[in-house]
C-alpha cells in the first residue's frame, strides 16, 4: 500500500501542470479607432487571474430612423490591446461575452458582431457568432454569451525562449453593432442608457506552448 502511495505521488507529480505566472501577464499597450468609439470612451481591464479582458465602451450610439444612413446605423471600433506573456506559454479566445442596459424598439433588431485577429498570424482571423437582440421596447439587462467554435479559436503566437523571459502578441478586436428594421417607420435613438457603459468581455484559456 505504501508503495502504491509513493508511486500515485510520483505520478501524479510529474504530471502536475505548469501554473502561469499571471504577474507576468499584462496589456502593455491599448488604443482604440472607430466612428463607435471616439478618443477616451474605451475602458480595459484583466481580471487577476488573467482570463478575462473586459472592454467598457462609452460611447457606441448607433441609431435608425428617417434619413438615417448606413453609417448611422453601424457603428464600428477595432480595439488593439499589446499583451505580455512569459515564453513557453500562448493564449485562446474562446468566449466572448456582451452585457448593457437596453431599451429597443419593436421591430428592431440590434447585430453584435466581433472578430479577432493576432498580428503573429494576420492572414487569419476568428469570428465570432453574432450576438442579435430583437426589440420589445422594454428597458432590460441584457448579456449574451458568445463561444468560439473550436476551430475557430486562433492560438497566440508561442516562442519558446526570448532574451526578455517575455513574449508579445497584439490582438485586434474588431467590434460593429449595427441597427436593422423588420418593419417599416421604426425609430431609434437613445438605446443604450445613458451613462451605462456597454461591456464586452473576452476569456481567454492559458495553455503550456508544445514543442
Ligand atoms: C512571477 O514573476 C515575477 C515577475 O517576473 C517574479 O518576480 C516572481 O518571482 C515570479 N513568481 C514565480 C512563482 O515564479
Ligand atoms: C464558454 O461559454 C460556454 C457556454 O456559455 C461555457 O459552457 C464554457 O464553459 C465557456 N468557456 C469558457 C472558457 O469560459
Ligand atoms: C430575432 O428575430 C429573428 C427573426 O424573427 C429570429 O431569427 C432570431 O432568433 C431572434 N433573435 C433573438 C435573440 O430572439
């Protein structure tokens, strides 16, 4: 029995994971470009365990109704966040969630749509499926979670060793929340609360780079 016990600690030992050194990750650099996102109207944060990145966004006020162009109707912003990461290590985005306050018209229907792209692959990026809400003219918490089919989760890049200890990725997040009407003379302005920020959340899985 003894013996069992030392080899299950043996085993169980050499298969241990690898814990990431979180104080090693960060978001080095942000910035943000976008007729959805003016200068200074995007927060970001990383949670502690650094899995998720949260976006806070001000100022996104599409808007529908006579007159109204495409331009008006879509709004758009490409969020650049340059992440820092010890070597030996590389990240996913699997999941994305939305969360705001809303009142919507009915017969409009408010498109979410996200993509990723890292820069260590730029021929590729990730959509992500779209997030839709359909108006009830109700004021309502809103929040839609949003999974990344697997083959579609891009892998950062993966250098095993660096001079610094550290690797760099820059991710492009590229958000557009779009305005359509099912029928016909449907207004919209004013959708999102005012003062209530519209908040995307992007999780991250952490995984060991393989050599
Ligand atoms: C984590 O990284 C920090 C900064 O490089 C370092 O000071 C610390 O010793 C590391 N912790 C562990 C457990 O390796
Ligand atoms: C992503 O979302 C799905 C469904 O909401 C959930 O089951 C899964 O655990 C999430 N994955 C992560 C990494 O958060
Ligand atoms: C919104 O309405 C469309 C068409 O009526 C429907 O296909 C879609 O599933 C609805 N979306 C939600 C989130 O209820």
């Amino acid at each position: 029995m003894r013996a069992f016990l030392h080899l299950f600690a043996f085993l169980s030992g050499a298969t241990a994971q690898a814990a990431l050194n979180t104080s090693e990750v960060s978001i080095v650099k942000a910035s943000h470009s976008g007729n959805g996102c003016p200068q200074g109207t995007v927060s970001t944060s990383f949670s502690a365990d650094r899995t998720t990145i949260t976006l806070g966004f001000d100022s996104v006020r599409p808007y529908i109704g006579p007159g109204t162009s495409s331009l008006t109707r879509s709004r758009n912003c490409a969020i650049n966040l340059q992440l820092n990461y010890p070597s030996g290590w590389n990240f996913v985005f699997t999941n994305v969630t939305w969360h705001g306050y809303f009142t919507l018209s009915e017969g409009i229907r408010a498109s979410f749509y996200t993509s990723f792209e890292l820069r260590s692959r730029d021929t590729q990026v990730a959509t992500v499926p779209v997030a839709t809400l359909n108006g009830t003219a109700k004021a309502a918490s809103v929040l839609f979670h949003e999974e990344l089919p697997v083959a579609d989760q891009l892998s950062s890049s993966c250098h095993p060793y660096s001079s610094s200890g550290l690797n760099s990725e820059t991710v492009t997040v590229r958000d557009r929340w779009a305005l359509t009407a099912t029928k016909t003379d449907v207004y919209q302005e004013e959708w999102m609360e005012e003062g209530a920020a519209l908040v995307q959340q992007l999780k991250l899985r952490w995984q060991e780079c393989k050599y």
